[in-house]
C-alpha cells in the first residue's frame, strides 16, 4: 500500500530498551491494511520526592561537584530545565531528574532498583543538612560570592565508590584527560542508565565490576597504571571505605590515605561529594593555589600561603574556596606561557 508513512517511533532508554513491535489495522477508506507499529515497552512509574525548603537552593551550582566534564555520561542537563544523574547505589542503579520547581522547592523522580536510596537522600544531594554556622567572609571576594549566590549549598551523599573512581582519575592529569578518561569507560563498560534517561547516559561500575576490567581496558581509556592501581585498590576496600563515610570525616579520610597511590588531595575530593565536608581542602591541587591567592591578594601562592590566607575561615575551609571558584574567570590569575600538555597513554 502506497503513500503511508511509517509511524513515528518514541526512542526508550536503559534496560527497557527492547521494543514491543507488533501489527495494527490501518483503516484507509474501504481498505483495510497493516502497518507495523513500534512503541516503548511501558515504564515503571518513578518514585517521586519532593523537597521544600526554609531556604532559597540554587539546584545547578550545588548538584555541579557530581559531574566530571561536559561529555559526563552519568550527568546530563535535560529539557525544561532539568537536570539527569546516574549512580551506584548500595540497591543499585538509579537515575535521578532534578527540577528546580521554585526558588526554595526542588524536585526529584528516580528510576530503577537504587531509586528508593535516592529519594531517600533527595535533601542531602541538595544541601538540605548544609550548616553555615560559624561562616563570615573576610575577604571581600568571597563576600560577594556569597551574596550573589544565596541558594548554593554544599550537597553530601554521592555513592563512595563512583566518587573514588572519578576522583583518582583527575589524580596529576589535566581535567581533559580525567575527563575523557570517565567519559571512555563508562561509555564501553557502563550499563544504560535506566528509566527515561537522555540517550547515552550510563550507569557507574559496581566495585567488582571495576576489579574485573583488564589492564588494556584502563590503558585504552588513558589511564595509566599508578592511577588504574589506586582505583581499584580502593574498590578492593569498598566496603570498608562505605563503613568509614557512615563514621565521620576523620575515619573517611583515614581508610581513604591507606589505599596506596590515594594522598590528602584525593581524600579531599571525595569528602567533599560524599559526606559534605565544608573543611576539606584539596591541598596539593595544580591550579587551586594559585586561584585563591590571586582573588584573595592579587598575586599567586602555593599550598602553604593558600592555607594561610583560609585559616580565617578554619571549619569552612573548602565553602571558601568553592565561593570563589563560583566567582568565574574574574578570580582568575591571567595566563602567561604555554598551558600543560595533555598525555595520552594510549600512544605509549
């Protein structure tokens, strides 16, 4: 039969994605013809939390720590506005979508076996336990920043062992390296975020999954083997470090430091994601110092003046340091000479 078009088909993603396909009667006048049609297998509902607050939240800059890069498979901005992440929970994967519904209100639908965990640490993700007791900015900068931006928070609860892997992958490589790093080995060994996730979000490797991958995998991906080595030697200890987040900041960082090739900067990065820790400075940061001295002073410093110009803020250390990233370019020292060349282990 001539001139029918074949019907528009609606794309589905994650584990859902095998079609239901079948045959339909067509009524065309007098005649009667089938047409293959193709529509989604049906969706679980999501579970549905949503978060009202006593004070404003600004969703974007808060959830911004989750994502590693703009190609970040498990973190993608969405339509209207909102934003998808995928994780790891200890129930299993889960995606999220974030929507900001008002200035103090935020709300969140979760997909898959982890969604129960994630709605359940909806006001954590958003900042919702974020204390500011005891933070006066002293430096005008950070003054600023902190007025143009009272809805930013300091969100906790990012599943340990996705934040370690991310985390050691930045480890003494530029943030293109890391980031493709990322981007590479969730996109080949990652599964499918599930739910109505945006096409090509995957899901963080489960702790065995990561001990699992070969040597070339990790190589492939640009990974070279100090920093392979530390990710999985976390992995080996995941449940230990999960345990530790559970304790406090002081054992996270302990289990963390006993992992070989994980140091002070690492353990920062992830204290910072999972548990919220407003103090933890990632001292030995390529660039860091050298920000905080040139939008506090004018002029560069290293990790020993960077500590001395935040002693002020002793308890809020890493809230001051994010408030003057969120200051943009302006807080920027200008650049002078050639920028770091990014390796690729791949060609070695």
């Amino acid at each position: 039969m001539t001139g029918l078009a074949e019907p528009p088909v609606e794309r589905v993603y994650g584990p859902l994605a095998a079609r239901v396909v079948r045959t339909a009667p067509l009524v065309c006048g007098a005649k009667i013809a089938r047409v293959r049609t193709s529509f989604p297998a049906v969706l679980p509902a999501p579970l549905i939390r949503v978060v009202v607050s006593d004070r404003p939240v600004e969703l974007a800059s808060t959830l911004a720590p989750l994502r590693h890069g703009r190609g970040d498979p498990a973190f993608r901005a969405g339509t209207g506005g909102s934003l998808w992440w995928s994780a790891r929970t200890p129930d299993g994967p889960v995606s999220v979508r974030f929507l900001q519904t008002g200035a103090r209100t935020v709300a969140a639908a979760a997909w898959g076996t982890g969604a129960g965990w994630a709605v359940h640490h909806l006001p954590d993700l958003v900042g919702e336990h974020d204390d500011i007791a005891g933070f006066t900015p002293v430096h005008a900068p950070i003054a600023r920043s902190w007025r143009e931006r009272p809805g930013w928070r300091l969100g906790r609860g990012r599943p340990v062992v996705d934040t370690v892997v991310a985390i050691v992958l930045e480890q003494k490589v530029t943030g293109t390296e890391a980031h493709r790093s990322w981007r590479e080995l969730l996109q080949r060994f990652g599964e499918p975020a599930p739910g109505p996730a945006p096409a090509g979000m995957r899901v963080p490797l489960a702790a065995a999954d990561w001990l699992g991958l070969p040597s070339w995998a990790w190589h492939l991906a640009g990974v070279g083997p100090e920093r392979a080595r530390a990710a999985t030697g976390a992995c080996r200890i995941a449940s230990r470090l999960v345990a530790a987040a559970g304790a406090g900041t002081s054992a996270l960082d302990h289990a963390l430091r006993s992992v070989p090739g994980i140091g002070g900067w690492t353990s920062a990065e992830v204290r910072q994601r999972v548990l919220g820790d407003p103090d933890a400075v990632s001292v030995g940061d390529y660039h860091l110092p050298s920000v905080v001295g040139w939008a506090l002073t004018g002029e560069k410093t290293d990790d020993a003046g960077m500590l001395a110009l935040l002693e002020p803020y002793r308890g809020h250390r890493h809230r001051a340091v994010r408030l003057v990233e969120l200051a943009g370019r302006a807080s920027r020292p200008p650049r002078h000479g050639p920028r770091f060349s990014p390796r690729d282990y791949r060609a070695m």
